[in-house]
C-alpha cells in the first residue's frame, strides 16, 4: 500500500452549542488538516507514471475546501438565534452553517468526506485545533 499525506490550515472561530465549558463561548482556531490518502497501486499514466496521485492535486484540492472555511464563523444549523443570525449577517460576517455541531472530531469526518468525494482513496483525516491536540476520521 502506496501513502501520500498532505497538510493545509485556516483561520475561523466557532462556538460548541449546549457544551458547558469555555468551548460554549465564540473562539478561533488555527485549524491544520493533514489528508493521507493511499492506492495499492502507482499510476501508469505519463504525467502521474510512478505516482499515487499527484502531490499539486491532492494539495489544490485540500486547499480549496480549507479556503472555503478561511476567515469565517463555522456554525451548527440551528444553534444562533433567527435575530442573531440576522444581526451577523447585516453586519457583513461570513458565517458557514454545517449540518452537525464543530468539534475536531466532526471536522476530521467532515474532510474525510470531501476529500473522498473527490475521488481520493482516503485512509485517514486528521484535524487540528491546536499544535498538540488533534482529533482522527477513518473508516
């Protein structure tokens, strides 16, 4: 089994609804996701002869969903109020609502996923929101 593994990081805050700690207060994080993906075999083709997937590719691809989440406040549908909401985006914040709440763990399946839809043969994502704490998404 051939590897590759890549990194890309962004910048964005988010908030843990319900949770009662400090993570129920908005924050930001400097977020590292690492992608390995993995084939049993090399490319054929010319360009990639030798190769898994091309490393520009798989980096171009990584860093265009985490471009996607730069600079925003990633959020859980549903847990800002109508009015709040309303008030953030009048203001001209960038917010990007996920379908499940925003914890490491969420995130590392969430670019799993995306990554995979790419057509990548992903083995492991993992997502950090701090230099020394990390949480991991394999199947």
């Amino acid at each position: 089994m051939y590897t590759l593994q890549t990194s890309a990081s962004f910048d964005s805050a988010h908030f843990l609804k319900g949770y009662e700690g400090k993570c129920s207060n908005l924050h930001g994080h400097r977020w590292r996701v690492e992608i390995t993906v993995a084939s049993e075999r090399l490319s054929a083709d010319s360009q990639t002869r030798g190769m898994v997937v091309d490393f520009k590719t798989l980096k171009d691809d990584l860093n265009e969903l985490c471009d996607n989440l730069d600079h925003c406040l990633i959020i859980e549908h549903g847990s800002l109020r109508d009015k709040t909401l309303e008030a953030l985006n009048e203001e001209g914040f960038r917010i990007v609502e996920m379908d499940f709440r925003p914890t490491a763990e969420n995130m590392a399946e969430y670019f799993y996923g995306e990554i995979e839809d790419k057509g990548y043969q992903v083995i492991l994502a993992k997502v950090f929101e701090t230099p020394n704490n990390c949480a991991g998404y394999s199947r």
